[in-house]
C-alpha cells in the first residue's frame, strides 16, 4: 500500500492508481471503480490539518492550475476534496484514454462543487458538471465519473454517458448504500484503499485483497491477504483485534497525533 501520507505527495497513490487502471483495461475490463481517500486526512478536510493544506498547496492548486492558487478562504481550500478528485482524475486519465483506447479523449464528469472555469489545466479531454446536457455533448468517450452517488444510479449514468466497449470509472464514491468494502455491481475494484480501525485494506488490480496493521509508529504491517475480496466486517474484525492482542489500548492516532 502507499505510504503514510507521502504517497498523496510524491505521485505514488497516482502511479499506483493509474498502473492498476491500466492493467485493468487491458485485461478487458470496462467497468472499474477507483476508491481512496482523496486528500490524506479525509476526516479532518473541514478543519484544514497541516497535511491537508500542504496537499492542497503543493499538489492540487498548482498540478490543476488553479486560478489565484491555494490560499484561505479560495474555493479550493472550502472544497479540497472536490478539487482534489479532480486532480486525481487528471492523473488517472492517460491510462484509460492512451494505449489500448489509441490516445482517445478522456471526459470528466464530476458531481462535486467544483467551479471548473477556476481549472486551468484539467489534464484531461473534457470536463463537465454531471447533467443530462453533458451526457449529449460528450458521448463516445472515456469517461471518469466522481462521487456520483449511491451504486444504484451508476448503470443509469453509464447508460447515458458511456456503452459496453468504452472504459467507464467511478472514481471516489463517497456514499455507499452497501456500507461494505468496494460495490455490488460487479465494478472491479482497480485500486482501493480505505481506512479501517486500526489499519487499512488496499487492493491494486490485478493483485490480492490486502488487510494492514497501521502501528503506533505510523507503520503499517501486512496482515492478511485475501484471493477474493472479504467482507469489511471480517477484514476490521481481524484488524481490530490483533492490534488490541499486541497494544491494549495503546494504538490511537488521535492520541498520538498521527494526522
């Protein structure tokens, strides 16, 4: 797994995520969702930690070309997770328009509050707010959707905005109606990290279902891996309770600052 947080600083979540896409398409596979956190302290976007802001300064104003940079009160210090996705899109996007797509045009539709006229540098074919007016203009391409919703909708936006034989990726989804590891529609989870208690579970196309131990230290340990994807019950469970087994009640990163 990535590290702890350089990993969303030096380009190796992006390398990863976009190796994973890659080998995902050229496998055959058409349908694929891409979840992690988009900035390294998700929960504390609000609240602007250090990391978050070095992340939104050095990273996503300057990488998107943001209009008037990362500064307080700029729309994309109020909405960094929403300009975030963008910039990870830009990242993610060479891997499912370029080579097996013959250098196809990639569209971004994003459901988020990002004002894409601040944007300078998408990276990307097209960018658009997700609406039925988008999904006429740009038909027939590549198409990454962020945070669209609930799983229930994704075939519908699919069936407007993409067909069978095109690459269509999901990347983000912040809300889930399964409240498990990954979706129920049969999208291959291409890349896949999220925070768990006491730990992570990571998950790179084509490799293993993967459970971590995030330690004291801030190091992770591998625990488990797993063939075919577990159940975010089962996988936490194992977590949880090898942590308290080694660190009672030692092993908090809110106590130790681990931010």
């Amino acid at each position: 797994m990535p590290a702890l947080y350089n990993g969303w600083m030096n380009d190796q979540i992006a390398k990863q995520a976009s190796t994973a896409v890659g080998k995902a398409i050229a496998s055959g596979v058409k349908q694929i969702e891409v979840n992690f956190p988009p900035v390294p302290n998700v929960e504390e976007a609000k609240f602007g930690t250090p990391l978050n802001q070095l992340f939104g300064t050095k990273v996503v104003a300057r990488e998107i070309g943001f209009t008037g940079g990362y500064k307080p009160g700029s729309d994309v210090s109020r909405q960094l997770i929403a300009y975030s996705n963008m910039y990870w899109a830009k990242k993610i996007a060479p891997a499912i328009g370029g080579g097996i797509m013959g250098g196809s045009k990639v569209t971004v539709l994003t459901a988020e509050a990002v004002n894409l006229k601040l944007i300078q540098n998408s990276g990307v074919g097209r960018t658009a707010s997700l609406s039925p007016r988008a999904s006429q203009e740009f038909q027939n391409e590549a198409v990454i959707v962020v945070n669209p919703g609930g799983e229930e909708q994704w075939e519908r936006i699919r069936a407007v905005h993409a067909s069978d034989d095109i690459p269509f990726v999901i990347l983000n989804n912040a809300y889930s109606t399964t409240y498990d590891l990954g979706n129920k529609r049969g999208y291959e989870e291409a890349y896949f990290l999220k925070r768990i208690s006491k730990g992570w579970v990571f998950r790179a196309f084509p490799g293993p279902w993967q459970a971590y131990l995030e330690k004291p230290d801030g190091n992770v340990e591998l625990l488990a891996s797993y063939k075919i994807k577990p159940s975010l019950k089962e996988v936490a469970t194992a977590v949880r309770e090898e942590s308290f087994k080694r660190y009672a009640m030692g092993n908090d990163r809110w106590m130790s600052g681990r931010l």
